[in-house]
C-alpha cells in the first residue's frame, strides 16, 4: 500500500505554505457581517448571485457551462467522517483479464468504492486519477474515469505499447470532500492577498502600510470595515476589479507591491477531516493484475499534422520511453538545432504563471545562444525576457494579473493576460501560449468564467486583426495535491471551463496537458519534471513548425 501514497505535498505548495506560516501577522480591523448590495432594478430577487450577464456571457453558454462542471454527489449534508468513501475498502479489478492482448486493445477496469464500513457507495463523485504504467519501458497512458453514480466507476485504457503493464488509481478525493469544496466556492475567497502601499508620511519620512487585498466578485470578495473600504483598481479592459483595504496614512495611489496571503479554508473541522492525508491522494489496492500486450503488425495509425483546431481524444497519447507519442496531431522530436531553426525570427510570449515559466526557462536552457536580459525583476516573479542575435529570437514570459499567488512583486507587474493581449500586434512570427489555471483554485468558477470570456474576447481581436498569430492556450496541470489550498478536481473543473469556451473557436491551439501530468511514471508535481515540459515544448514547437 505504501508504495502507492501520493499524499506529498507538491514543493510549489509547500513554499506557498511556509511563506504565508512566516508572515508578520497582520491585525485585521473588525470584519463586520456581509450585506448584500442593494439589488439593481432588472436583477432577480437576489443579488448576490452571478448572473451569465456578469460573467460576459449568455444564458445558453452559462447553460452549457454548468452542465459540463456538473458533478455528481451526496444528496445531503454529510454528518459523519464513515459515510464517506474510503481508500482502503475501496477496490478495481480488470474485467476479464485475459493472458494476452494486442497493441490496439483495450481493457476495461471497474472501480467499486465503498465507505468506511465497507458498504458500497449508493451515489458518485469521487474523483479519481487511472493511469496504466510499465516503469521499466518508462511507459504511461491515462485511463478517463466515467462516474455510473452508483459507487461503481468505469476506466477504459487503451493498450498502446508492447510488453507488460499495470493499472493504478488513486482516489485523490472524495465525493463528500468535493461536496464541501463545491459548498464553498461562490461565498468566500479561500485566500488573501496582501497590499504594500509606500510613501512620504506626515513629517516626509517615508511609511509602509500592509493591507489586505483580494478580488473584488459577487458575494465572494472580502468584506472590510467601511472606514477601511476600499481602494479599487478597475481594469479599464475587462471591468474587474482588484480592491485593498485603504491604508491609514497614503493614498490609494502609493500601492507598490502585491503579494500572497494566509490560506482561509472556510470549512468546518468536521469537513476538513475529509481533506486529512489518509483519505486523499491515496493509492487503491487491487489484487496483482499484469497485462500482456503483444505486438500488432498494423499498430495504431499515424495521426494528421500539428495545426489549430484539433480536439484532444482520450487518450490524447502516451509516453514510451519517456517520448510522449501523441494522437492529437504528429508530434516532432526536436533538438537543439531545430529548436533554433523553429524559433528563429520568432517573438514568444508566454503568459500565465509558473508553469509557462517552466517553458521559458527550458527554452532558455535549450536553445543554444538564447540569453535571458536583466530586467531588474525577480527570477521568479519576473516578468522575463531572453534573446538569441543571430537568429533573432525574443522570448517573453510575464503572469497573470490579480488574483496571483507570488511572492511580493510589484503590483505594477501583474497584467490580465486579455489586456496584455491587446497590446501584442501578432502576425506569423507571434506565438503567444497562455495559461490561466491554478491561482484560479481558490476563486469562483463565475469569476473564472468571467475572466476566460474576456481572455476570449482578446484572443479573437488579436486574430481578427493578424489571423497568422499562433495561439495556445495551454490547460491546467495535475498536480495541486493539498485539497484545500488548491485541488486537481478543481483544476480539471477550471479545464472544462476553458475547453469548452474555446471550442467554437477553430484557429487556436488547446494544448491539454492534463493528461500528460497525469500518466507520467513520476510523482504528480503541479510543476512537471523535465522529461514531461521537454516533451510539451516538442508539441509546441510542432505547432510551429508542423513540418
Ligand atoms: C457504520 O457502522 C457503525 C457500527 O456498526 C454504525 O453505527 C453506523 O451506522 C454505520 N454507518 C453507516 C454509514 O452505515
Ligand atoms: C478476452 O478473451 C475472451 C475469450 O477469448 C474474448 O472473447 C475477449 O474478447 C477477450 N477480451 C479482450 C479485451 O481482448
Ligand atoms: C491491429 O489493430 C487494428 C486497429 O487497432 C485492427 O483493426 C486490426 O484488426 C489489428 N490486427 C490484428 C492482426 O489483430
Ligand atoms: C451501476 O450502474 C452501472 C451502469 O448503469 C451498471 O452497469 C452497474 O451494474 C451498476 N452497479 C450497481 C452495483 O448497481
Ligand atoms: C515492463 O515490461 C517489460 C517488458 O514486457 C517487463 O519485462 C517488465 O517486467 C515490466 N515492468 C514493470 C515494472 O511492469
Ligand atoms: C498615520 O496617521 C495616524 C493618524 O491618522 C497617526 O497617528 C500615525 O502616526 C500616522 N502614521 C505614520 C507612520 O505616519
């Protein structure tokens, strides 16, 4: 059983945490209770809630939207820590496990969960993680796990490679812990921020006020004393809204520096319970199951060429020593050399957070002669820049704007990824990749939706005005494993969000890397190893540069 505990905090995390354990506590002025605004005319009776309006959207898409993150569970409230599922009663087994299958094949795995009595699970919801692996062939492919709401789940795996294989799944959390989760979302940020304001105090010397800051959303943003409330920085681009506290002696013009807060889970002890190491991330037994693939004299058929608008299947491909083979279009290989030749006379844009900065950080490594310049910026904060003369390769990488999760940067520094967008002109040398995901986990999906209409918005203007920019959106990772300072179910929520808005939308590129992140031999790590971004930036590339 040890062998399959996942339940390790990823570093990222783990450095989040410690940071916010170190911080100054902060006294906070008396948090009065929340009343709601008074309800504009043409609002429904309650006002506090989203409607499509605000997120930008209509009706029909908020629809949509809502069946796609619909999510099975628990009808009721859960009292009791024995009616939720239970890793170590929980089972799956290979349906009609044969001696030998061939390459093509698939086989089926049936998981059965059960609660802490042994009782199989009347409801579903759990969310899962099923890969099939062989660690010698250095070999993985994801299984995708359909929800029969009964306590019973199915995961079909394709059989892509020759040799063995074996099945693993984990429960990463239960269907009562994603009821609590979904419990709170909407009603309050699960974080907060902090604001650095810098200036000339009363007798010249210069003062620092720290003060709370978070997004301004619904019901859902922080609530501060009205003497305190609120400097609020709108984007003029998007209309959202960032607020601070007001600080005692400056003005709201002398905020200088942003930076992540305290985690505020707001669940009760009782909820937590089902977030604790023993029922999450946790490996499922099953008795001893090995796969034999022979080979298929056909094998799987070659697929068609890298270029927008191509869907990622399940599975979209696999790794075979360590190669990821995809079958959303024909993945190169490239070296050193071709990665110079494909980027030259190239701008490169990467927006998003720390694992776009994963990307320009492997570039840099990668591409011979790329330099990064000094920006008198953090290296990790950034924003980044390198270049290559010869070829002339200009690289970029900055975040996302509020909400962020970084340490102290200045606030300056943060720009929504739809607003940055409209100032990049585009055209056949632009390659603009973006990604909007895990400082999201901790928000509103209706402000997630909110800013992904926007970031659509950008993304069809800039289109609309050099249709040659290459555009990838780059979905969310696996990999937040600390449930309620961040969860994968949520992440995969936020993935559905961003697909689905994209999908009527033909001349970009959704590069999924979900499963990618998921089916890799290594631990789960919201920042990928080397062998995985390697071969992310191989699909990119074959974006590109298809041939
Ligand atoms: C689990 O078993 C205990 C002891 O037998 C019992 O009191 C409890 O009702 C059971 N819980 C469920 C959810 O069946
Ligand atoms: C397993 O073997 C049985 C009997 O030979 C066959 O009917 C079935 O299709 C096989 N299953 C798979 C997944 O190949
Ligand atoms: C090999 O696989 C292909 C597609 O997966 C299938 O159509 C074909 O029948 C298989 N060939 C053999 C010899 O099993
Ligand atoms: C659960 O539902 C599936 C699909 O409807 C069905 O095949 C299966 O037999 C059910 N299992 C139980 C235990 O009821
Ligand atoms: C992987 O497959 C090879 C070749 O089929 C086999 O010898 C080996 O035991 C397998 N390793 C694991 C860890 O399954
Ligand atoms: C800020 O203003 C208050 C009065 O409003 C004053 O008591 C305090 O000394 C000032 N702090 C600084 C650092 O200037």
């Amino acid at each position: 059983m040890s062998d399959y505990r996942l339940g390790r905090v990823s570093l990222f995390l783990l450095a989040c945490f410690l940071t916010s354990a170190c911080l100054v506590f902060w006294r906070l002025p008396t948090v009065r209770r929340f009343h709601p605004p008074s309800p504009k005319p043409a609002r429904p009776k309650n006002a506090s809630i989203i409607s499509a309006q605000d997120m930008g959207i209509t009706q029909e898409e908020w629809d949509r939207l809502r069946k796609a993150c619909d999510w099975p569970g628990p009808d009721g409230e859960i009292t009791r820590l024995d009616q939720s599922t239970s890793p170590v009663h929980t089972t799956f087994s290979v349906e009609g496990l044969n001696d030998t299958y061939k390459v093509g094949d698939t086989i089926r795995v049936t998981i059965t969960a059960r609660d802490h009595n042994n009782t199989v699970k009347s409801y579903g919801g759990d969310f899962f993680r099923a890969k099939l692996l062989n660690l010698t062939l250095k070999a993985g492919v994801y299984g995708e796990v359909v929800d029969h709401s009964n306590g019973t789940y199915t995961v079909d795996f394709l059989l892509p490679w020759e040799g063995q294989a074996q099945v693993d799944v984990f429960l990463i959390i239960s269907s009562e812990g994603v009821h609590v989760l979904n419990k709170y979302f909407e009603s309050k940020p699960h974080i907060r921020y902090h604001g650095y304001f810098e200036g000339p105090g009363a007798d010249g010397v210069k003062i620092v006020e720290k003060v709370e800051c978070n997004v301004k959303w619904g019901s859902a943003h922080a609530h501060w004393s009205k003497a305190n409330c609120c400097c609020e920085y709108k984007d003029v681009q998007t209309g959202s809204v960032w607020q601070c506290e007001r600080p005692r002696n400056l003005s709201c013009d002398y905020w200088v520096y942003h930076e992540h807060g305290e985690h505020q889970f707001p669940a009760t002890p009782f909820e937590r319970q089902l977030f604790s190491r023993k029922l999450t991330n946790v490996g499922i037994a099953a008795e001893k199951h090995i796969i034999t693939v022979l080979p298929n004299a056909s094998g799987i058929g070659e697929p068609e060429r890298c270029r927008p608008g191509l869907t990622t299947p399940v599975p979209a491909g696999f790794y075979f020593q360590d190669v990821w083979k995809s079958f959303v279009c024909n993945t190169r290989r490239f070296n050193s050399q071709q990665r110079t030749s494909c980027l030259s006379n190239k701008i490169l844009h990467f927006l998003g957070d720390s694992t776009t900065r994963q990307y320009f950080e492997f570039l840099e490594r990668n591409v011979p002669g790329l330099k990064r310049m000094n920006l008198y910026t953090h290296h990790k904060n950034g924003p980044l820049m390198a270049v290559e003369l010869k070829n002339n390769i200009i690289m970029h990488w900055r975040t996302h704007g509020f909400p962020l999760r970084f340490p102290k940067m200045p606030a300056s520094d943060l720009h929504y990824i739809s607003t940055e967008m409209d100032y990049i002109t585009g055209g056949r040398e632009t390659v603009v990749v973006f990604t909007f995901s895990a400082h999201m986990t901790l928000h509103p999906l209706t402000l997630y939706i909110h800013r992904v209409a926007k970031i659509r918005e950008a993304v069809l203007r800039l289109l609309k005005r050099s249709p040659e920019t290459t555009v990838i959106i780059k979905s969310g990772n696996t990999g937040l494993t600390a449930m309620e300072y961040g969860n994968e179910w949520y992440t995969r929520q936020l993935n559905t969000v961003m697909r689905e808005m994209f999908s009527d939308i033909d001349n970009v590129i959704y590069m999924d890397v979900w499963q990618m992140t998921s089916c890799h031999y290594t631990h789960v790590n919201i920042h990928p190893g080397n062998v995985i971004i390697s071969n992310e930036i191989d699909m990119i590339l074959s974006f590109v540069c298809p041939s």
